[in-house]
C-alpha cells in the first residue's frame, strides 16, 4: 500500500445515502439522498478491515456499524487515531502515494465527518470523564476546522493552476484530498522548474495563503471563543490559556 498509486483504495466511487455506489461522474448522488466521493476500499484492505484492522479510514463516509463501536469505546477507535498518528510520522504510511491519487479524498468531507464525529462523543459524560484522554487526542489527530474562504480560495486557485499545467495535478489532488503545512514548500519547489519566473506568481500566491491558514493566531483564537455566552469559569479559562 505506501508503494502503490492507489494505497489502499481500487478505484474512485460515489457512495449515496441510499446504499448504493456509482462511478465518479457529477452529481451521482443527487436524486438517491445525497452522497460523498472518495476511493473505494481495495480487496486486500477490505480483508485486512473484516479481520479487525481498521486502517484506510475514510471519515466523511461511517457507517453506522463503526460509530456505534467508536461510541461505546470500542478499540477500534483508538485504531484509527493510531492510523493519523503513522500517517503523520511515516510519510503518510499506507497513504504515501494514495495522497496524490485524485477523489480519494474530499477534504471538506473529511473535516465535516470528523467534525460530527467529535460532536456526538463530547455529548456524552464518558467520554468528558474517563475517556477524556482518548477524546482529547481525537481533537488532535482529526483534522475538524470548519470550511474557511482562505481554504476555499486555495482549494479554487491550486484547481486552476493543476488546469493550466498538468504537471502540478499530483499536488493538487494532495492539496485537496490531504493537505497540510507542508504543501506551502512543496508549492514552492514546484515553482522552480517552471519554465518562466513570470509564470510563478500564482504559485506564490497559492503558498503564501497556505502558510496563512497553517499560521494561526491560537491566542487571538482563544480570546474570540472567550467572548462567547458560555459559564463564567470557562471564559475565564479560556481567557488564561489566552495569555489575557
């Protein structure tokens, strides 16, 4: 899988609310209830997942069946953040190629999945209690940001610059699918071997905007979640941990 194009996918699918799956094509879903696109599960990784190995998790896409284990604290979710932990030290582990294979993930899809997930556990006293720990680095290892118009602008301008040249398409589709704060460097080696200085600027643009989203002000962040109607001990948490 970290040698192969595809990782642990086969190909690309759409996978509606009404059980089905269709070829990648637009809007397939759209008269079935909705649906997301990402890869499908290779035969291989299909078997590993049936004999307990939960690994290629595709967050925009649980089933019911996971959640409930995932709920009831099942190891399966301590699985899966393992998985996040390796693809972040191991050079993106099983997904070392896949990062660059195109639909296999939807980023937006894969925050908003994540994003409920995180929601449905925190409701529960559990999971602020006992399992607070696991949950905690849930938060960490989970990417969960709500859509932002800088994430949108990147994900627009890298879209445009893969379709005026078809050599930057692999980092486009990592952009998409699995970005990081390492795309900004990787955006700026790509521009030294354009043909043209006058051609980079776009490139430019696009890592300047990445460096931005990766740069968070935490502490400004910190204080405007303070200002929020919430019980006085935790702005006044929230205000500490602020530096206020």
């Amino acid at each position: 899988m970290k040698t192969g194009a595809r990782g642990p996918f086969s190909r690309i699918r759409w996978f509606c609310k009404d059980g089905s799956i269709h070829p990648p094509k637009e809007y397939a879903c759209k008269d079935l209830g909705g649906g997301v696109q990402h890869g499908e599960w290779s035969a291989n990784t299909k078997s590993l997942r049936d004999d307990g190995y939960y690994i290629a998790n595709v967050y925009a896409d649980l089933n019911d069946k996971l959640v409930k284990k995932i709920t009831i604290g099942d190891s399966a979710f301590a699985q899966m953040l393992i998985e996040q932990f390796l693809i972040a030290a191991d050079d993106g582990w099983i997904l070392r190629k896949a990062r660059f294979y195109r639909g296999a993930f939807q980023d937006e899809d894969e925050r908003a999945g994540a994003r409920d997930l995180l929601k449905s556990l925190v409701k529960q006293d559990e999971w602020l209690q006992f399992r607070f720990l696991l949950l905690r680095s849930a938060a960490r290892y989970l990417d969960h940001g709500a859509e932002t118009s800088s994430v949108q602008e990147i994900r627009q301008l890298s879209a445009a610059l893969s379709d005026d040249n078809s050599a930057f398409k692999p980092l486009r589709a990592k952009i998409h699918g699995r970005p990081s704060a390492e795309d900004a460097g990787a955006v700026r080696e790509f521009v030294l071997t354009l043909p043209s200085e006058a051609d980079a600027d776009p490139y430019h643009r696009l890592a300047d905007l990445i460096d931005d989203v990766y740069s968070q002000d935490l502490s400004a962040a910190l204080s405007e979640i303070a200002k929020k109607n919430l019980p006085t001990e935790i702005q006044s948490l929230l205000s500490k941990a602020a530096g206020e």
